[in-house]
C-alpha cells in the first residue's frame, strides 16, 4: 500500500483521537500518504476525504471525542453504499483503511474489504465488548470515571442515604459494571451476561445493614434494565430506598487515561505496520500484552467471553 485512510465510526470513545493521532503519524513516517474520512462510513460514501499531515493531529493525544467525527450510517448497510465508498477510496489511489469503532464499525470493513480495500479494524468502543482483544480503546477510561463517580457517592451515602443504585453504560456487555464495581468494591455488580435472583440481591443488601455495613452500591450494567426499576425491586422486597445515579454519557467523555493512549498508539502504529505488510481484512486486539490480528470475519461472529473469575471475586470481595 501506498495510500492508506483512517475513520472513526459507531458510538465515539475515549482515545479515539490517540488512534487517528497514531495511524497518521506512523503511516507517514513509514512512507505513506495518509488521509482522513470525516464521519464514518457516511463521509466515505459523500466523498469527505482529505489529505493528512503531521500537524493535522497535533494536540489531539489528551482530547475526549473524535475530530474525525462518527456517524450512523444505514446506507452503508447495502452493497450499493458501500461500493460508493469503495469508489471513493480507489479514486484517489487509496488502498487501505483503517476503520476504529465497535462491532457494527467491523462489519462494515469486512464489506470493505470484500470488495478488494484492505482493511484494519482497531476497537475503538467503552464497552470493551469486542472478542480477541482483552481490552478495547475507552474501556479504561469509562471505567476510571464510573470508580470516580462511585467514590463521590460513598463520600454523601455514608453521611446520608445508605444506599446507591449506579446505572452505567453496557446494553450487551456487562464488563463496565464489573471492573468498575470491583475496583469501587460494589456490593452488588448486574450484567446481562449472568442471570440474578433479586430476592437474593434484597436480602443479602437487609443483613448486611443489620450487620452494621454503613453503605452499599449496586451497580446495574444498562443492558440488565433501568436503575430505577431495580431500585423499585428493591423497595419492595426489603424497605430500603436506595438513591439512583445513571452516569449516562458523561462516561463516554472527557480526557483518555495513559493506558488508553498507550493503547491507541501500539494498535495505531500495529495496523499500519500490517497494512504495509500486505495484510487485509484484519482486526487488531492485543491479549495478554501482545498485540494480535484476528479475521475480521471471526471476529464479527463471535462473542466475548465474560470473565466469571474477576466476577466471583468481586462476590468475594463485597462481603
Ligand atoms: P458501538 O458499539 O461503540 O456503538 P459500533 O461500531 O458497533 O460502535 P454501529 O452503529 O453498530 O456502531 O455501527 C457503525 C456503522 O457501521 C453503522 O452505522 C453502519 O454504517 C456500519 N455497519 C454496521 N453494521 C454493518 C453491516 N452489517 N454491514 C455494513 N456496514 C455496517
């Protein structure tokens, strides 16, 4: 490849901008011609394409967001959207794309790369939902502001309500709920990945009480339900009232923590390497420290893993 392009697509996260910064500078360093899509996959189909330099992503590493701006983008869902965009790349002589988003984002650079683009996918989504990498781009960091949230409500719970139901983000994946719960010693994490008894939950939270705990955090990934409709449950079953805070898209800003620019740069500079290299059709993850290439074909069909061990120590822990 020669000339290669970088979008970002799907719901934006935090080191985004790290990893247009990191696919940017590394193409040019190795020789290429770099450009930009503004707008995902909608921008590539309307033809907003420009060309990249090394100034055009200065100051970008410590920002939240994307310059690139994301879009939903249905007409890309059809054959004829994505030849569009196909078209568009060929015209100016690109080759390869880099596509950072979620899971509908790779769906998509399969297409792509169907139809002879060859294509990277970096993870770029807060829900670390994607399978054959351990950690995506803004996991960390929506993580590090629900722990931060937590923090705070325990400052007020502990002199006033006893009780807190925090709703945070993950319509399918529990894992924002679970490693912000134990990081913030949650007394109670729900994901849709493990069913729940809430008599249990109730009954468990009213003993503990009765056994002096002078707080208690429930923390309720989306995808299981409204916060308020568990604190209604609750209620019901043992009287306590708990108080409900949903964090909603407040976790989806704000700057990048160093592990997720750390890993924006190594996934940034490992796809354009592997461009390079004549690799197509590929997603980047990184498993145990190493950075991997999975099919991007295998990757959309399948799902990630749950990680019950941590969940059971979080159990373990919350006593
Ligand atoms: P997140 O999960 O973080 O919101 P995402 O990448 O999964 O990110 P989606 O809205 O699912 O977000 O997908 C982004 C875009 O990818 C869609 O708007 C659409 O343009 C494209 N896309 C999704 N699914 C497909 C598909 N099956 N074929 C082609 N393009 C697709």
């Amino acid at each position: 490849v020669k000339k290669i392009a970088v979008l970002t697509s799907g719901g934006d996260s935090q080191g985004m901008n790290a990893a247009v910064r990191a696919v940017v500078r590394s193409g040019l360093f190795y020789g290429l011609e770099v450009f930009a899509v503004q707008r995902g996959y909608a921008g590539l189909i309307n033809d907003d394409i420009r060309e990249m330099d090394l100034r055009s992503v200065g100051d970008i590493i410590q920002r939240g967001g994307t310059i690139l701006q994301t879009a939903r983008c249905k007409e890309f869902m059809t054959l004829e959207g994505q030849q569009k965009g196909a078209e568009n790349l060929r015209k100016r002589g690109i080759d390869g794309l880099v596509v950072i988003g979620g899971d509908g984002s790779y769906q998509g650079a399969n297409k792509l790369s169907q139809l002879g683009i060859k294509t990277m996918g970096l993870p770029g989504t807060i829900d670390n939902d994607i399978p054959y990498t351990d950690l995506t781009i803004g996991f960390d960091t929506a993580v590090s502001i629900v722990v931060d949230a937590v923090n705070k409500l325990r400052d007020t719970m502990s002199s006033h309500e006893r009780s807190s139901v925090v709703e945070v983000m993950g319509r399918h994946s529990g894992d924002i709920a679970l490693y912000a719960g134990l990081a913030s010693g949650a007394e109670t994490i729900l994901v849709p990945e493990v069913p729940f008894d809430l008599d249990e939950v109730a009954s468990r939270m009213a003993s503990n009480f009765e056994q002096g705990k002078r707080h208690s955090i429930i923390l309720v990934a989306e995808g299981v339900g409204k916060g308020e409709d568990i604190a209604n449950a609750i209620t019901e079953r043992n009287g306590i009232e708990p108080r409900v805070t949903v964090l909603g898209h407040i976790q989806r800003g704000g700057a990048p923590t160093h592990n997720d620019r750390v890993l924006a740069g190594r996934l940034g500079d490992f796809a354009v390497r592997k461009l390079i290299e004549g690799e197509s059709g590929k997603a980047c993850g990184i498993i145990k420290g190493e950075l991997v290439l999975t099919d991007i074909g295998t990757v959309v069909n399948s799902k990630k893993e749950f990680n019950m061990e941590l969940y059971e120590l979080a159990k373990r822990l919350s006593q």
